[in-house]
C-alpha cells in the first residue's frame, strides 16, 4: 500500500510517499527557518503563505523522486491537528483537492500520532523486537508529552508540559545567549564545547505529578545571564565564547534531567516494554544517549531527520488507520488544538 504524506503543521512543508507504513520512497522537506530566523521565532502569517508556494512543488517532485505516479497512490495522508491554523489549512485543502482529483482515500493524521509512528519507519519498531505496551515521549517545539501505547492507535496521555515545551524552551535560552532560531541544533553544537561546568540550572518538578514545567528553568537561565551582565541583549556585554557553551551545556543537562527522569519513572509506573522518542527535541543527541543509558527497556529512537517534522511520519501513522481506507471524508478540516486520542 503506498500513501502520500502530508505534513504542514507548523513551519516545514514536508511530504512524503511512504510503502506499507515502513518503506520509504521518498521524503522531502521545504524548510522555512531562514525566513523565521529574524524574527527569532515562528511568524504564523509567513508560515501558513509559504506553505502555499512550496506545497504543490514539493510533491511533484516527491512523486518524480519516488517514482510514482497519481494512479499509484492508494491513500492520502494529512496532518489536520494540532499546530498553527492557517499552515494545517493549507495541507488538509490540498489533501482534500487531490484525493477528489485522483479519486483515492483521504485520511486525516493528529501531528502527536505521526511522530510516535516514526520509529515504525525503515523497519525500526520491527527490528527492535520490543512489544506492546509503549512509552512515547513526544518533545518538540509545541509539545512536550508522554504517552502509554498500549496497542496501535490506543493511546493514553499520561503527562504533558504545564507551561512551555521544551523545544520552545531550546529557543528561548539560545535567544538569551544571542544564538540563532531554531535553537536546539545551535545550544546542542555550544554545548558539545563546553569543558567543566562550575554551576547548574534547576531541574523543575510539578509536584505530585509527571507532567514537565521548563518556564522556570528558562527563567533561571536569564536571570543568570543577568546578573553577568550580558542580558537583556547585551547590556553591559556581550557573552564571551565560554560563557555561550558553559551555558548551553548547564542548560541542555538540565531539561536532559527532566526528560529523562519523568519518562524513566513513568516506564516503571506503566510496566512498559520499550521506549519511544519522537519530535525535534529527540533528534538531540545527548538526550538520545542519556535516554538509552538510564532505561532498563529498549529506546526506540528515529535517526534525527524522522525525528523533526516530515511527511513519512504521517503516511506511516495512516496505514494503521486501515479502517479508514476507501473513505472520503470531505468534512475533515484543520483543528489547531486537537488532541491525540
């Protein structure tokens, strides 16, 4: 079965044509980030425009890549929740068009079930030999949630963020620092320099509670900033080389902590048998190892680039949607805050 992937939920138009949930034709992205990077943050009118010009370029030439003609695609697959609205309209529209066009199924995806289905792809899950039930920690620039798997499409959330996302929190401290946007691949890069640290940022808790708070922690960063005196931007100075990657790595630690500690806990809680990392903030690679080196059951991580947003996560999510094939669903619209269910 093989199913076009759709994926504009935030700032990348990403698509891709995806063979039997696991094989991989092709995968392209049409990045944004230099667009953004002035702003130092996302700008949803400029996300949701680009959208527009990039998306039908961007699967014609998945289609060429992959090989595959219209008549070839047995689904379309759409990200229609949660993430910004203007930029999920413009993906569900497009879907709908070209699912009437090519008289082929059309099946909407929630964003928080693609990036768990990516460590299905390229036989992953498959090769890992790990069974139901799963823990998956889904962290990235939006959300920042753990969720019990117990079988495919069963879910249950058992901890989310109360304040920021810790991808929102990567970009925030690397704006402190006077880094570039998106923060976590810059704080990541500072950080690996970085050689003993003589101070630590906090690891917050919610107490009583799994769920993650990263708005002190970004806080405690730039009161520290501060009081050296090269924050708000430069007051008295700007940071010198040393202070940028002792304070990326005291930071990256410290949310490294957190996630860890609040999965790891609710591994053993849940009696799971494996683990799964989704979202940007797991293509980190010190997350990734401290994550593997702390758990007692097997971590499932995606390679970096299925980890970031893309559209083989979602065609991998809808092929386990079977029930939905053959269907069209003309209703299906964009809900920026849906929740995985």
């Amino acid at each position: 079965m093989i199913i076009l992937g759709i994926e504009t939920s935030c700032d990348d138009t990403a698509i891709a044509v995806v063979e039997d949930g696991v094989k991989i034709h092709s995968n392209l992205v049409a990045d944004q980030s230099y667009m953004h990077e002035r702003y130092g943050g996302i700008i949803p009118e400029i996300s949701a425009r680009e959208h527009l010009t990039t998306i039908i370029p961007t699967i014609n030439r998945c289609l060429d890549e992959a090989s595959i003609q219209s008549r070839q695609i047995d689904a379309i697959a759409v990200t229609h929740g949660p993430g910004l609205a203007g930029s999920l309209l413009v993906g569900v529209n497009a879907a709908k068009a070209l699912a009437y066009s090519w008289e082929t199924s059309l099946i909407g995806i929630n964003h928080l079930e693609g990036h768990i289905y990516s460590a299905w792809l390229e036989n992953l899950f498959e090769n890992s030999q790990v069974a139901f039930p799963l823990l998956c920690l889904i962290a990235s620039g939006g959300h920042t949630e753990l969720v019990l798997m117990r079988n495919h499409l069963d879910y249950e959330l058992i901890a989310k963020t109360r304040d920021d996302a810790a991808g929102e929190a990567f970009d925030k401290v690397a704006k402190v620092l006077g880094l570039g946007f998106p923060g976590g691949p810059i704080i990541e890069k500072e950080a690996e320099q970085a050689n003993e640290i003589d101070f630590q940022f906090p690891r917050p808790t919610v107490k009583g509670s799994l769920d993650f708070s990263f708005s002190g922690l970004k806080t405690a960063v730039a009161r520290k900033a501060e009081s050296d005196g090269f924050y708000p931007q430069n007051a008295e100075r700007p940071p010198t080389t040393t202070e940028v990657q002792e304070y990326a790595a005291a930071f990256q630690q410290a949310i490294t902590d957190c996630l860890v500690q609040r999965t790891i806990k609710a591994a053993k809680e849940h009696s799971v048998s494996g683990i799964i990392l989704g979202g940007g903030v797991a293509a980190n690679g010190f997350l990734r190892k401290a994550m593997t080196k702390a758990s007692s059951v097997p971590v499932i991580v995606p390679k970096p680039s299925l980890c970031t947003d893309n559209g083989a996560m979602i065609a991998s999510a809808a092929y386990f949607h079977t029930q939905e094939l053959g269907s069209y669903d003309w209703s299906l619209d964009a809900i920026p805050n849906l929740k995985l269910s």
